[in-house]
C-alpha cells in the first residue's frame, strides 16, 4: 500500500458489466488507467471489487507472463465464490456481489476475473477468442486460434476493430458483441450479423459452414467458465444457440484492406 494514497473507486463496463474497482495503491492507480481507462463509466456499478496488495513491488516480466498464465482453482459454497492462482486470490459474495481481490501490482488479477464475473453476471451469452468489428450499424466477429489473423484484421481495420483477441458475445432477443479489453480495444457494441472462422490465404473468400463445422472450430474458442458447473451448461447451451442464429463462414485472407468487402456483405452473399 502506498503511503500516503487516498481510496480511489474507479468504474468500468466491460462487455455489459458495469465494475467499481476500489484500490488505496496511487501506483495501481495509474495502472488501471493505463490499462482500462478507455472503458470508464459513468453507470452505476452491477460489481463492487476491492483490490488489495500483496507486494508493493511490481512483478518482473517474466513474474507477469507466468501469472497470466498460471492455473486457477475455484471453491464454491452457496452464495460464496473463492477463485485463486498461485499469485492472487479473490473472494466473491455473489448475493451481494462484492468482492476482495488480493494480489501483485499488476492487472492480470482482473483481467482474469473480468472472464469469470462475466459469465456471473449474464445468463445467455459466451467469451470468444475472436476480434470484433463494427461499421456502426453491423457487427462481425472474426475467430480462431493464436496466429490465425485475428490482430493482424484488426491491425488492417482500426476504425472498425473493437477489440482484438476476446469478445463477449450476448444472446437476448438479437444476438449482439460486446467488446472486452483484450488486447487493443475500445468500448462498443454492436449487433452481431457473422462469425468467420479466420485463415490464411492466396486469395480472399468465404465459405459458409454447417452447423457441426462450426461447434467443432468454435467450441475451441470459448472461454469456458470451469469454475461453475451450471454457468458451463449454459454456455454450453448458449454455443449451439449462437450457432443456429448466426451465419458462420471460414473465411480466408489475404493481409489487405481488401478483404473488408468480403467481410461486409450481406449474409445472402455469394
């Protein structure tokens, strides 16, 4: 803890959750700034987190990969929910939906629990490895494993691009993305009119997909919440929903601007 440091709330919405996190460190401060401040909010808060310290010293590089990477165990008991790692450890009140956070001077924590309260707070719906995009009426998302071309489309399109490697995608009456801070981001949303399945390519096209294709590619791309038995099974649920409402293609690319007409249309399209 800093000497010296006021409390600080600070209020974020990701993906549709709108979070307070409360710190008393000025350093983590400036470090949910830097990391998060783009999805400040004004709304009132759904989750209310407070992070405390476990270290005043900033973990070494390598001390952050490891982290993220680190495996997490959860315990669950009635309305309580403890997650940890072999660095950080949260304690939920889900009823209250309250929160204490302990862990190093860094944001993995919370960009670890971010994943978990999403699937805490919304019913209908799932975290995709994918990049979203938006011409500010219509949403695609563009999915696949590490070196697919997810950052490399967002990187050819930043004024479309919301976010390039998760994306919560919600599934009320019109299924729609909600962009979560992963990687290079920015807040928005949008309704959802596609999936593609990413590939390299020669040259740039599309090819629509059955519906078996599309659960074996996807169900590798869900961020699953294993810590909670009932939010797996709709998830679960929720993935062959998505798939029978939403046209999925693969789609091949080249590393030009060109392949956002091939993007853009209509699902009709050729």
């Amino acid at each position: 803890m800093t000497a010296g440091a006021l409390l600080a709330e600070h209020h974020y919405d990701f993906g549709g959750i709108p979070l307070a996190i409360t710190c008393q460190s000025s350093r983590l401060q400036d470090l949910l700034e830097l990391r998060y401040g783009a999805f400040t909010t004004s709304q009132p808060a759904l989750w209310h987190i407070e992070y405390r310290l476990s270290s005043s010293r900033e973990p070494s590089p390598q001390g952050l990969a490891d982290g993220r990477q680190q495996p997490l165990r959860a315990q669950r008991g009635g309305d309580r929910l403890r997650l940890e790692s072999d660095s950080f450890h949260l304690e939920l009140d889900l009823k209250q939906r309250t929160g204490k956070l302990v862990g190093p001077l860094a944001t993995y924590p919370i960009d670890r629990m971010i994943q978990m309260l999403w699937y805490e707070t919304w019913d209908r719906g799932l975290i995709v490895h994918g990049a979203a995009f938006t011409d500010g009426e219509r949403g695609w998302l563009a999915s696949g494993p590490s070196g697919s071309g997810k950052s490399t489309l967002a990187a050819l399109f930043p004024e479309a691009a919301l976010c390039d490697e998760l994306a919560a995608v919600h599934l009320d009456d019109r299924p729609h993305l909600g962009s979560l801070p992963f990687w290079e981001s920015r807040p928005g949303s949008a309704p959802l009119c596609g999936i593609y399945l990413l590939r390299h390519g020669t040259y740039d096209r599309r090819r629509r997909v059955g519906s078996s294709e599309a659960f074996a590619c996807l169900r590798r791309e869900i961020v699953w919440p294993i810590f909670d038995p009932d939010a797996l099974r709709r998830t679960f649920e929720s993935l062959a929903d998505l798939i029978s409402r939403v046209p999925i293609w693969e789609l091949a690319f080249r590393p030009t601007r060109d392949v956002w007409a091939v993007i853009s249309q209509e699902p009709e399209a050729a």
